[in-house]
C-alpha cells in the first residue's frame, strides 16, 4: 500500500507543535466494512471542543478559533452553542455565534434558525448545515456559515462534494471529505471525528493547528481566551430564541456600564410571572433562562431594566 505524509505547517508559527495528517491511496476492505458500521461525526459536539485555525493575507496574520461552549435543550433535542472569533492583529475581529445538532441517523447537522438568516419569519425551525454521508459529486442545500453578517451570505447555499479519502490523523485511520460552497468560492476538508481541518476561499489556505475534541488535545493552542473588546457600546435586549418556545428558552441582553438590572417576565395582564434578574452587574453581554414549564401556553412580555432605560419584547409558550 502506498502512502504519503502530509505535515500541516505554516512558516508564520515557529516551533509550535503540529497536527500529523497522513493521506492513504487506500485502506483494507476488512477495514472499511467494520468501520461503516458506526455512524460518522464529521461535525464532532462536545462542550469544551475547540479548533485553532492559523491564517495570513500577509496583511493581518491571525488565529481563528471556534468553541463549543455549553449545550441546551431545545424544541426536545438537544443543541450546541458553538461561537468563532478571530484573535491576531486584524482589527476587525468578529464572533459569530450558532447552535448546532447532528442526527445519528441520516447523518446530517443542523443549525437552529434562531436568527432567522432564511426570512421565512420562523426562527424555530431548523437548518441542513452539512450532508456528507452523501456519493462522491452529490450537491447538496446547505446554511453553513449563515450568520446575520455583511461578510456572510446568510441565503441557502450549494455544497458540492468532489471527493473522499482515508487520513490518519494522530493514529486515528478516518474517513475524510472534500467539499465546495458554490456561492462562497470556499473549499473545505473535513474528517470524521476531527471535522474541518483546512479550508480556503480565494485566499491562503487556513489550516488547523490545534484542537481539542472530546476532552483530548491535538496540536497546539495558541490561544482560547475570546477577545476582551466586545463590551457593548448601548443597552440591548436581545429576541429570545427559540420563539415560540417548550418549555424553555434563553433571552440574551447587553448592558454597557454597571448597575442595578433588573429582568421580569408579565402575562397579558400586566401581572409579573417571575423575577428572572434583580441584582447589580458589570458591563457586558448575559444570558438567561426562562422556563414555563408550570405555566399555561400564550403570550408572555419580558422587560429589561436599568437606571437609563426600560425594553420590553414578547414572547409566545407553546405546549
């Protein structure tokens, strides 16, 4: 069998450690038949997952990492907070934020539509991220990378997969896939159990240079610390999601200097329903769970209040 190593590497990080990628023309059949009888993860979910992507436009070098950062459950399954940013000297830096699930049976990830990216007016529903378990050459409707972004087009897209491969990655023989997102110029290759570990749009290819999967650590991670300039310039209160909701939803809000916060939740009546924060916090940016579970199904108003000002926004419980 012939074989060849790749080693992923970039001349911009000195004598950090690697990820080792060896490509194989081919594996056993033996091997292929006991390894297609579990179910592949090529979008792995696990709190505390982390990549580190190392990229430069030989104008701002920088670091690209995603987090896996809590989970939740969500219309009765069970999703996963999953934020990017970008640490590094482009000044720009920017977070996008998704929740995401794999189905173990037909193999497909979806992302929830909490920010209504497909303007349908439901921000319940869910969409098809990624569909790999597909043939060589399928195409396929994808929502990867849909964020209510201007450096992103949030419509449906098409993913084209041109081709597979077997990789062993730190002693782990995988299965990998070589994708295209027509709209976006972007290529990606992603393996089960690690999932992207380069892509390229137009530009130097990103490579992956250290993760973190499932609790074991691959490479080296440069930095996890998300950037500590996103104090927020005004007071939001943001809409919760999902909307409507069963049991339980979250209501995000960001506040820019500290103070006394207060955040109730009333019944069509005007009657207050729960006290769901009365304390002083510090700038910046909360989350909150509100769960009616032992509440009757309708329209609810939650208000976010501080000593400048007072927001208001309806949600509906559906049971």
């Amino acid at each position: 069998m012939k074989k060849w190593i790749i080693i992923l590497f970039c001349v911009y990080i000195n004598a950090q450690a690697q990820i080792l990628i060896e490509y194989l023309n081919d594996v056993p059949e033996k091997f292929k038949k006991e390894y297609f009888k579990k179910p592949r993860e090529y979008n792995p979910l696990h709190v505390g997952d982390i990549w580190q992507y190392y990229f430069s436009d030989y104008t701002y070098p920088f670091y690209s990492t995603t987090k896996v950062v809590k989970d939740s459950i969500i219309n009765r399954k069970k999703y996963f907070k999953k934020i990017n940013y970008q640490v590094g000297s482009d000044p720009q830096s920017l977070n996008q934020i998704s929740w995401e699930r794999n189905d173990t049976v037909s193999g497909v990830s979806f992302m929830l539509d909490f920010q209504d990216v497909d303007e349908d007016g439901d921000s319940l529903d869910e969409l098809p991220l990624d569909s790999l378990e597909l043939p060589r050459w399928s195409r396929y409707t994808t929502y990867k990378y849909s964020f209510n972004d201007p450096f992103f087009w949030s419509g449906p897209k098409t993913t084209f997969i041109y081709d597979s491969t077997w990789v062993v990655i730190d002693g782990d023989t995988v299965i990998s896939r070589i994708t295209e997102i027509t709209e976006l110029f972007w290529s990606e290759e992603i393996a089960d159990k690690f999932g992207i570990f380069n892509n390229a749009s137009e530009s130097p290819i990103r490579w992956l240079t250290g993760a973190i999967i499932d609790g074991k650590q691959y490479g080296t991670i440069v930095d996890i610390e998300e950037p500590k300039n996103n104090i927020p310039t005004e007071i939001q209160l943001g809409n919760n999601y999902p909307n409507p909701f069963n049991p339980v939803t979250t209501i995000d809000y960001k506040i820019p200097v500290s103070g006394i916060v207060t955040l109730k939740v009333y019944d069509t009546l005007g009657r207050e329903v729960v006290n769901l924060v009365n304390k002083e916090q510090k700038a910046g940016n909360y989350s909150v769970r509100f769960n009616a579970a032992n509440l009757a199904s309708g329209v609810y108003y939650y208000t976010l209040i501080t000593d400048s000002k007072r927001i208001t926004k309806s949600m509906i419980s559906l049971k």
